[in-house]
C-alpha cells in the first residue's frame, strides 16, 4: 500500500561512534566513498538517501528527510537510535554503480544484514514510521483506553486487532509482520475492546476520512484474506494525486485510474469530488480514482500528456496502466455521478475506445526537408513502402531533443530530394499512435522501405552516425529489442524540475 503513518514503535539500540565524526546537514549524515562502509557497518539502522543536485523531487523531498532525521534524532535515549544519511551521486558515482542507482531520488534502509528499497511517501511523517516500523514489533501492544486513543490519534488510519490475552492473533500478527505501511496494535484487555465497541477475536480498520471504520468479525484465519480486506477498506476512495500517489496511479499491476481533473478551489470541487468519491465507492477494488489540481504548476506534464487544460476542468480521463492507454467521456459538462457510472462500467466492460492525442495538420507540414508528422498523417507518410522513413520523436521540453535538432535538419538537407528516403519528426508530447510510443526523449526510429520493418537508432546522434543507420539498413546502431536508447535520455515525468533553457542530466524519478 502506498500510505504511511505513524506507529509507536520502539527502535533498535545502534551503537555507533563513527556517525559523530562524520558531517551532517540538518540532522542527516552526509556520506561519500570514504566513511560510507564504516558507518553502514557499524549502523544497525540507516536509511540511506542516493540523490543528483539537479533532481527536482530530490529538492522536494530534502526538507521532509531533514525533518524525518530530526524526529528520530529526538526519540534517540532509552528506546536506541536511527539515523538518516544521503549520498550525492554526482560526485560517488562509484557509490550509485555499487548500489545500481537508476533514478532520483532512490532511498534504501539497511538493517544489519540486507538493504530495503523505501517506495513509501516522500514526508516526514510517512519516512519516519516507516522506519520505526522496519525496527519495532509488528504490531503495538495496547492494553488500557488511554493507549488505544493515543494510538488512533497518531495515523490517518489504523488496524487493530482485538484478542483477549493475545489468544487467537497468530494470523493478526502474521500480517502485520507483512504490512509495511499501516500501524498495527493488538488489542488484549477487554477494557480496549470495550472502549472501541469490539468483539474479542475481530480486526477493525480505524479512518479519519471516508467511512471511519470497517470491520471484520472473527475467527481470523487466512493472512491472505486479511490483507485482501484491508488493503481493499483502507485506502482513501479518492487520491489526491502528487508524489506521494503518482506510483499508485501508474502502477502497471493496476486494472485501470480514473482521473478528475479540477481546480481545487474551483467552484464545483466539492459537488465534483463527492460524485466521484461515490462511484468509486461503488467500484472500490476494482479500479483506482484519483482527483488532479489543474492549477498545480508542477502537474503540467500529467495535463500535456492527458490532453488536459486548466480550462476543460472539470474533466475526467481514465488511464489503463500496463500501457498507458488513454480514455474520455463523449459526454460534454461537468462530470455527473450517473456520466461517471457510464464511463467506468463501459471501461471495465472493455467498450471504450481509446482516446489519442493529435494536433491539427499544419498546412506546411512537408514545407521543410525534415517532414512534420501528426497524428492523423503518420500512417501515410510513415508507413509508405515506397520510401525509407526515418522519424525523430521528440518532446519540445526535453534538451537532448533540442540538441539533436540541428543534426536532424542536417540529415533532412541531405536527404530532400531522394526519391527513397524521407526525414520526419513528430512532438510526442501532442501526438499519439496505436502501435508507437516512445518510453524516453528522443526517440529515433525507421521505417525499411519494401517492408515497413521498425528498427530504433541506438547510435550517436549525429548526421554521420544517422547517415551510417540509413545506408545499412538499420544497421549500424541498431538499439536492442525492447530496450530504451540512452540511459540519459529523458522519460515522461510530471514535475516542472527544470526549465527549457536548463540542461538536464538524467532522470529523477515520477
């Protein structure tokens, strides 16, 4: 699950002597290649930040971690101590390589003996129990009514088990041992059981929105159906989508996402998102519903890449993560319950039709030796046997793109007046196709003359190397099947981290 809250945990001892010699900025042990085996070795306990100066969740994240760092720092005495370090990959590269760093920011806790990827929400609160959780027993002990409120007032949700004189919580206890996000307590003392209005031998989820509580009566014995039932109650019926939801909303294990697309101080958000909310109540377990602020700067590329703008919204797309199909309503005007009941029954039962992205054709679209693709004239001019057609996809925010262009219009001034050989590019960002979609930016690939064979361009980016790809008939540089060109190429992503006029050197993560 992907929300994190805090428990009471008590933490393991570490001693450690090294970590007060070594540097620390706001609480969080700044390591490099010479201290990182020490302090890792002698730390039981040590979340590790790998992070690029340049990545803009990265900045985002970095007044959370320092947070997080502090509240443990402060819990540091009788229950032990935790501590909250970062790596800049930029300058231990040997660092990032030895821990296979693909992207930023990337956390990983070390517990004594193995490393554990953090996926949880990029705050304070959610790093920190999360951590606390990762060092303390699965579940809290709560024995009076004063434990069992304090315990419900700490976390946006909770589960708790309630066995008398802990008999009967072997299956409880299992899954909390497996629930990495939620805080657990059991319950042992009719006291608490009473206080919560529970029976002995029945688990119960405790909420601060939506329903406030669900129930399960016992006898609880399959871990199994126990996690199915709370991972499908306990989650809000509708996500506000940001960093901390993003990975959910994309998940490519997930049958499909709703979105609602709203300013959220819109005049209708209220009406909006209690229409949705109630539909996703109906189809709670069967498809995600999330709700995206239109006016949120940082969220631009989500509206680029749905065919959103702040002026449609209210509106609602639905989105198919295993590819990221896209889909609409038909239906005009705000979202109604009854027009999102119809979009939602007619998505699951496979009847709509996905929705793609097309600009309007410029009428000098072939005016230039390098030829401008759409949507809607792709097929044609791609897919022409008569020629060998090579297309750059491109994103008009991406650098690497923009350093290419002056090749490509090199290679489309080579090319302009052969009979069998044609040059094109599309915005990818603006323009969609069934059977194309390129994972990063810049993505070059050519269409064989006599076959419409595809092959992708994994070479220098130069006239010469393009050239070379051409005359060999996808040849040389030739990028290996399903795998993306570049490791430095530049994936979709939602935030605005950088300018166009920046240069940007990687990725940072969605």
């Amino acid at each position: 699950m992907n929300i994190h809250y805090f428990a009471l945990l008590f933490l393991v001892s570490v001693t450690c002597s090294t970590t007060t010699d070594v540097e620390e900025d706001e609480g969080v042990l700044i390591l490099n290649e010479n201290n990182f085996e020490e302090v890792v070795a002698e730390t039981k306990l040590l979340l590790v930040e790998f992070y690029a100066p340049w990545c803009g969740h990265c900045k985002n994240l970095a007044p959370h971690y320092a947070k997080a760092a502090q509240q443990l720092r402060r819990e540091e005495g009788a229950v032990g101590t935790a501590r909250l370090a970062k790596v800049d990959c930029t300058r231990h590269k040997k660092l990032a390589e030895r821990h296979s760093i693909r992207s930023y920011p990337t956390l990983k806790l070390h517990t004594g003996d193995r490393w554990v990827d953090y996926e949880g929400e990029h705050t304070a609160e959610a790093i920190a129990a999360w951590v606390r959780r990762r060092a303390g027993p699965p579940a809290v002990t709560i024995t009076t009514a004063d434990q069992a409120e304090t315990f419900l007032a700490q976390s946006e949700a909770a589960v708790v088990g309630f066995f008398a004189g802990g008999a009967g919580a072997g299956s409880f206890l299992e899954w909390a041992e497996r629930e990495e996000s939620l805080p657990c307590a059991l319950a042992t003392t009719t006291e608490v059981a009473d206080k919560l209005d529970a029976a002995d031998g029945s688990v119960a989820i405790f909420k601060k929105y939506d329903e406030l509580r669900h129930d399960l009566s016992g006898p609880v014995d399959s871990v199994d159906e126990l996690a199915a039932w709370v991972d499908r109650l306990a989650p809000p019926l509708l996500l506000r989508f940001g960093d901390n939801t993003a990975d959910d909303v994309f998940d490519s294990s997930g049958d499909g996402t709703l979105l609602l697309f709203t300013p959220a101080d819109g005049e209708l958000f209220e009406e909006t998102t209690a229409v949705t909310r109630a539909v996703a109540r109906d189809h709670r377990g069967e498809m995600l519903f999330t709700w995206v602020d239109v006016n949120e700067k940082s969220f631009s590329r989500v509206l680029e890449f749905f065919g959103v703008k702040p002026s449609d919204a209210p509106t609602v797309r639905v989105v198919r993560p295993s590819d990221m199909t896209k889909y609409r309503s038909e239906k005009g005007g705000p979202p109604t319950r009854e027009s999102l009941q119809e979009l939602v029954t007619a998505y699951l039962g496979g009847e709509l039709k996905p929705y793609l992205l097309s600009e309007d054709l410029p009428a000098d679209w072939d005016a230039k030796p390098v030829r401008y693709l759409v949507g809607s004239n792709f097929d044609t001019v791609a897919l022409d046997k008569s020629k060998t057609v090579l297309v750059d996809f491109y994103a008009p925010w991406c650098g690497h793109c923009r350093k290419l262009e002056p090749e490509l219009d090199k290679l489309g001034e080579k090319y302009k007046d052969s009979k069998t050989v044609l040059i094109a590019k599309m915005d990818a960002t603006q323009n969609e196709l069934t059977h194309t979609r390129p994972r990063s930016f810049p993505t070059i690939k050519m269409w064989k003359k006599g076959t419409n064979e595809v092959v992708e361009y994994n070479g220098e980016r130069t006239v010469g190397g393009m050239t070379k790809f051409i005359e060999t008939g996808g040849e040389y540089g030739k990028a290996p099947p399903e795998e993306d060109d570049y490791d430095d190429d530049e994936d979709f992503e939602y935030s605005e981290d950088y300018t166009d006029d920046d240069e940007y050197a990687g990725h940072d993560e969605l």
